[in-house]
C-alpha cells in the first residue's frame, strides 16, 4: 500500500536569466477593481488617480482516504475574479525569478493563507508581443490571492500596454522592478537597478501603469547603485517618484547595488545592509508605505522590523529555501490569526491533484513533472530523511510521468511522525537586531522644494 495519502486528509536564484513569457488572450471584460486594504495610504493610489488610457497606438487514480474525494477546485488556474478584502501587506514573498512561479505560489498559499505573493518579474514587451499567448505566464489560482505581478521594462508605451493587458487577470498589486541587478536586466533594456538613475522617468512610468490598471502600484528598488547611494538622492528618487505618480508603496531592498564586477548572488551578499536608511524613510516620508527586503530570514526578525514601525517586511531565500518552517508560521505569529494545521502529507496531498492537472497544460512537458515538483524539494529542510528523500526524488524524476507517482515513489524516505506533524509554535530567538536602530538614522532629508521655501521664509 502506497505511504502517500495512507493516513490523514492528508535552490533565491540570482535573476541572471528572466523568463520571456508567453501569453494567450485578452479579456479586457475581466477587469479586476479590488482596492485592497493594505492600509489606508496604500488606497491612496486608487483614490487619488484617475483612470485614462496611455496612448499605444504609437509607439490521474488513487483514491486519497479523506482528501481526493473532494477535491479543491480553486487549485485549477483560471481567471476568476475574486471579490474580496485580503489582509494588510505586513509579510511577503519576494519576487525570484526562475523561483516565484505558479507551482510555487500554489505551494505558498498552502502553507500560509495570508502572506502575500508576488510572481517572478514578467518583461513588458513579452506581454505586448506575446498577447495571443497570455494565459501560459499570467493565469494563476484563484487561491493565490493576494497576489503581486512585478513587470520590467524602461519604454513608456510598452510598460503602459503591459499593464493593460494584465489587468484583465485580478493581480492585487502592479510592481515595477527597480532593484535588479543583473547585466542582463540593468544593462540590456537599461531597466532593473539602472532605472534608479532616473527617477523622473520611472515616475512618469509608473504613472503610464497606473493609467492601464485598476490596482495599486508599487516600485521595488534597492537604496542606491554604484556611487550613487547617499540617503539624500535615495530621497530624491522616493521624492520624484512619489510627485509624478500615485505610487505610495516603494519595497526598499536594503543594499545598494553594484552594476559592474558582481554577480547577482554577490549583489545579495556584498554591499552591505543599510537598515538605518529604510527606517529614516518611515520618518521622512509618513505618507507613503515601505517594505523593508534584504537580509531577513526568520520571524522573530520579521516582528522585530514590525515593533520597529516597519510598514511591512519582505522575505525571499528563507521563503524557498525553508518553507514549511518560515512560512508556516506567518499567520499565526504575524498576523495573529490561526494558521491552517495542515501537515505536509496533507499538503502534498492537496499539491499533487494540482500538480497532475497542470502537467502538459501548454503542449508536452510544459510544464514538466520536474518544474512541478520544484518546489517541493526543500519542504522537508533539516528533518530527518531530507537527504535521502531528495536522492529518490533525482532518481524518480528521471521517469516519472505524474507527481502522483513521484510522490508514492519518494515519500517512504520521510518518517511518517514529519509527514503528519503539524507546526508547534514558534520559539522566540531574541529581539531580530532592530533595537536601537533609531540612534543611527541618518539626518531628515530636506527636498529641493522645502529647501527653497526656508529660503524664501528667511
């Protein structure tokens, strides 16, 4: 008898390579206006903006005991709008390209119902050119939500279009990429970090999505690049970009970035992590939303941000790398609410009906039973039989046609007392290293314009 449903109803890659989606129709009818309440001056995007066009002319079958009987239809990708309210963007999941995907946003919002999700950053001239094949890269579970799309690009009328197009598919959030900095996205195309350089033209991009979409939108950048990395032109850029647009959430990667001689992954690690310059904005900007990224790998450092006054905190590696453990305690010990008490069993259980309905959804081996079990690879993290789980996995995945068969093949590595555990609460470490951080802020930033006036008033 299998192991895999007997009991119970139950590697941050370094954006070096961006996928060029594919995309199939059109449904302008579909067009989503959820006005999330991520808190009240996040609205502020939707209440202060007004909708206008931007001109584009120019330019499987095992009978699972308690599970399979009832099988989740949400898990099935579609369109679906969904009409309702999600819960403020205290925790995230880092966009990762090659990481971030469908499969692995479905296993997110498995383990947590609350974080929010954002998918890998999607090229807008891919989904301009591609527009006959959107459903392959845009379409996502209902069940997803809340949930981001990060686009990239540096031409205004492809970013517009871009935008357009996506709206029809109910993403909760539009966020442009401004912290990449690979050679591929900063230097082909002079978007990702590079764009930092020039905050009017992000500015008016970001009023050019805003125009194209009915949801808030969002900048995701790094505290600086190359010698351009005082807290005064970081300023400059949140400044300028606030003023040209109606973005009111920036996501403050806290490193500044390096376009020349590092890699990504060095990107990630060398420059070193400037918290004092993320907590300075709250001071300086008390009406605009920030998200603290870099750094920060565990929950007692997620609430120690928060404690701090941090609007909002972003995870990417310790999210993939470890998910059970870090996302698993996200509702309950962040946003206070009860969390799902599935264990993993049951949570493969529910992934594997999924899994097996997507495989060959766009044509042989696309996906593959290897994207979809992607994801599941680092779900037993440090737990006895990992080691041995993930050599039957590279064995299995060499023949295996289902994730069904995947699953009934591998899983009598893990010890049923892993599978069928579910998450005790989690134990406190120590304050997350924000304390004091105040003493270190820089001084307030003074704009050109506040500047001028105390001038004047003199």
């Amino acid at each position: 008898m299998p192991r895999f449903g007997s009991r119970g109803s139950g590697v941050e890659v370094g954006g070096e390579e961006f996928t060029h989606a594919l995309f199939h129709e059109v449904m302008k009818s579909a067009v989503y206006t959820v006005y999330s309440v991520f808190i009240p001056r996040h609205l502020h995007n939707i209440a202060t903006h007004g909708k206008k066009t931007f001109d584009i002319l120019n330019g499987p079958s095992l009978q699972f005991k308690r599970f399979h009987s009832c099988m989740d239809e949400n898990l099935v990708c579609s369109r679906t709008t969904v009409d309702r309210k999600y819960s403020p963007q205290l925790f995230s999941i880092a966009p990762m390209m090659d990481w971030t995907d469908n499969h692995y946003r479905t296993l997110a919002r498995l383990i947590s119902k609350h974080a929010w999700l954002y998918t890998e950053m999607v090229v807008a001239e891919t989904i301009v050119h591609q527009s006959e094949n959107l459903d392959r890269f845009l379409a996502f579970s209902p069940i997803q939500h809340p949930v981001v799309l990060q686009i990239g690009g540096s031409n205004l009328t492809n970013l517009a279009k871009a935008a357009e197009l996506a709206n029809a598919y109910s993403y909760d959030e539009i966020n442009l990429n401004c912290g990449c900095p690979s050679g591929k996205v900063a230097g082909h195309g002079c978007f990702g970090a590079r764009l930092m350089f020039d905050p009017e033209f992000v500015g008016d991009a970001m009023s050019a999505i805003a125009s194209n979409c009915d949801v808030p939108v969002s900048v995701k950048c790094r505290i600086g690049v190359d010698d351009r990395d005082s807290y005064d032109e970081l300023c400059n850029f949140i400044h300028t970009v606030s003023s040209r647009s109606p973005t009111k959430h920036f996501i403050i990667h806290a490193r500044k970035a390096l376009l020349n001689g590092l890699s990504p992954a060095a990107n990630r690690k060398v420059p070193p992590l400037k918290y004092e310059y993320y907590f300075a904005l709250l001071r300086d900007f008390p009406e605009i939303c920030f998200t603290i990224n870099g750094g920060i790998t565990c929950i007692d450092q997620i609430n120690a941000a928060l404690r701090e006054g941090a609007n909002g905190v972003m995870v990417g590696r310790a999210a993939y790398n470890n998910p059970w453990n870090t996302l698993g305690h996200v509702d309950s010990e962040v946003y206070g609410a009860s969390s799902s008490n599935l264990s993993r069993r049951q949570i493969l259980e529910k992934y594997q009906m999924y899994g097996d309905s997507e495989l060959g959804k766009y044509g042989p081996s696309k996906p593959s039973v290897r994207q979809m079990v992607k994801p599941l690879l680092n779900l037993f993290h440090s737990e006895p039989g990992n080691g041995l789980w993930k050599r039957k996995a590279d064995t299995a995945l060499r023949h295996c046609t289902t994730i069904k068969s995947f699953l009934e093949e591998t899983l009598d590595a893990i010890p049923d007392s892993v599978l069928d555990s579910t998450l005790p609460r989690n134990p406190s470490i120590g304050e997350g290293g924000f304390a004091g951080i105040n003493s270190l802020l820089p001084p307030p930033y003074r704009s050109c314009e506040k500047q001028a006036l105390s001038i004047i008033g003199t």
